[in-house]
C-alpha cells in the first residue's frame, strides 16, 4: 500500500486587536489527498452559529410548486416512451421525470415527498430509499436504452446556497457518456492506484481508516462511512459502497445503508444549526477499480446575513477549504450514527 496523509502546517503572526495588540498566531493546515493529491485547506476559525432560521414564511409563500402533490403529475415532463412508456417512474411517494432545463445527455428529477419542505431533523431513512429506487430504476432503463451511458451522478442540491432554485426535496439524477472532472480524477487516481499496487485503492483505504481509528465513523451493512483526510468542502462525510462500482447493482440493503447515512449526518448538521447541503453519488459502469462513493458537505446556512462559503480559493485557485478538523468531525459525528 502506498496511501500517504500529508499535511503541512501554516502560520500566521500579527498584533491582534482583539487581544490588545499582542502577537497571536493563527494555524492554517493544507492537507494533500491520498487519492488524487488534489490540495485542501483546514482553517480553524468561523463566523459564529446565527442559530436556527425560520423557514415558516419562506415556506408558505412557495407552496404549491411543480412539485407538490396536486401538480407534480400534471405539470413535469414525461421521459420518452422508448425509455419509460409509462412517462414517469413513481416508487411509494417518490416520483421521477425529466428535467425540463438538463445539463447533460440525461437529466432527471426525483421529487422526495409529499411535503414542501423539510428541516433536515424531518428526513428520515425511508424517504431516500424510496428516492434512489426511483433513481435507480431511471439509470437502469436508460442504459437499457443507451448502453454508452456510463457515468451517473445522484446528487441533492438543498436550499439556495446548495444550487436549489426550488424548495421542495428533490434529487438530480445526471448521466453522460463522458466523465465529469470529479469523476474522471477519481477513476485515473483509482486504476493508477491499481495498477502500482495490485488492490483496490478504497478497500485499503478502509481498512487503514479503521485501524487507525481517527476519521472511521462506522460501517452499515456494506457501506463505511469515513470522514475524509482532506476535505472538498465543510463538514464533508464520505460513505463507499463495498463490491460495487455502479449504483444499479445495489440490494434493498445497501440502499437502506446509504439512506441512513444521510439522515444521520443531516441531523448532526441540523443540531449544528445548519440547513444547507450538497450531496452526490458517483456510479461509473464497468470500472473494476472504483467503488461507488457519496460525499456529503454542509454549505452556509440560510441567515439574515449569509455568507458564501466559495471564494477566489476555490473558484479560481482550485483550493479547497473546509472549517473543522476532520478529526474532530468524525468524533462529533459518530454518536448520530447507528
């Protein structure tokens, strides 16, 4: 194995105000991933919690979008009838359609529930499995269609610091026939990584994860869920699918497995007093060296002063930078966990 951790710590030194002009030092730590050598920055300092916001108002006055119940069979698309002749893919209360403005060869929306919306102590295991069975069945019926389809992405983009432009919990369902950055990052990084040490990069990974105990948070069936080493984003929690490269070879299990996982770092993040998100799963078909990995990461929580979370660093430096101690996430973490 030749998975590294490598970090270099910063420092910088002035006469502070806030402490009578006596000399202070503030640490910035860059980590470099083991993975993709890809850099991030842990910075140790943050605007205090505004604490919870009230989603009361903002709720009611965007009630009855396309996506509630009495309109979401009546004004969404349908897919094309050589994919799904039936028009939309409904699994209990999930329903799944195309997305009328796509940003690829496919695109799709998977509406989550009933409800308009939802704190994130509101969503519950049930509501994802019954969304990524909706997601699945999608993908499934679309590489039936066009087998050249290999790369697919589930991702959930909640409230507007996330991307949404509508309230309702809802999923993106995306797949191309040509990787994303991210994606083709990780499935060079991983045949690389093969090819020099003859094993699977993300079952090594585990396994030291779990020996060394520090950022390992807990398996559920045949997902581990880790935080990583270097961070994409704040608050970053990753879940790999053991034996599984393509999200549409999943059991009821491990998609019950994944569901958990969201809901339990949902509410850590909801006791944090945080309310925006971002996650997406990576399934490429027909790559013996990836597995199929999610990512999970806090954004900055709606407030009457917000904050964006993305500056120079990361839109033009392609830094990245996350606001706590990985290490000390994974302990904060794990009580939610089951």
């Amino acid at each position: 194995m030749e998975i590294k951790f490598e970090r270099f710590h910063l420092q910088s030194d002035l006469r502070s105000p806030l402490e009578g002009f006596e000399t202070i030092s503030v640490p910035t730590e860059v980590r470099i991933d083991p993975l993709t050598k890809r850099r991030s920055r842990i910075i140790t300092w943050g605007l205090p919690s505004q604490g919870k916001f009230d989603f009361s108002k903002m709720a009611e006055e965007s009630k009855g979008c396309f996506f509630c119940p009495e309109n979401v069979l009546q004004k969404t698309p349908q897919f094309l009838k050589e994919i799904v002749p039936e028009g939309r893919i409904c699994i209990g209360r999930a329903v799944g359609f195309p997305n009328l403005n796509p940003v690829g060869s496919y695109g799709s929306v998977v509406v989550l529930c009933h409800e308009h919306f939802l704190n994130l102590n509101q969503f519950t295991p049930e509501i994802y499995e019954a969304g990524f069975s909706v997601a699945i069945e999608i993908i499934r019926r679309t590489m039936a269609f066009d087998p050249d389809t290999r790369y697919w992405q589930i991702s959930q983009n909640f409230l507007l610091p996330g991307g949404s432009t509508i309230l309702h919990p809802h999923l993106q369902v995306i797949g191309d026939p040509i990787p994303t950055n991210e994606m083709e990052w990780l499935l060079d990084a991983s045949s690389s990584y093969y090819k020099r040490n003859g094993t699977l990069y993300w079952k090594d990974l585990i396994h030291i994860e779990k020996g060394l105990g520090k950022r390992y948070i807990t398996s559920i069936g045949n997902v581990h869920w880790f935080v990583s080493f270097a961070p994409i984003g704040f608050n970053e929690v990753c879940g790999s699918v053991e034996g599984h490269g393509s999200i549409t070879t999943l059991a009821k299990e491990e998609i019950a497995s994944l569901a958990k996982g969201i809901v339990s770092t949902l509410k850590y993040y909801y006791e944090r007093s945080l309310n925006s998100f971002n996650f997406s799963i990576y399934s490429i078909s027909g790559e013996a060296h990836c597995q199929v990995l999610i990512r999970i990461i806090s954004r900055t929580p709606i407030q009457p002063y917000y904050l964006n979370d993305y500056t120079s660093f990361e839109v033009l430096q392609s830094e990245l930078t996350a606001n706590i101690i990985p290490e000390e996430l994974c302990r904060e973490i794990r009580p939610y966990f089951p």
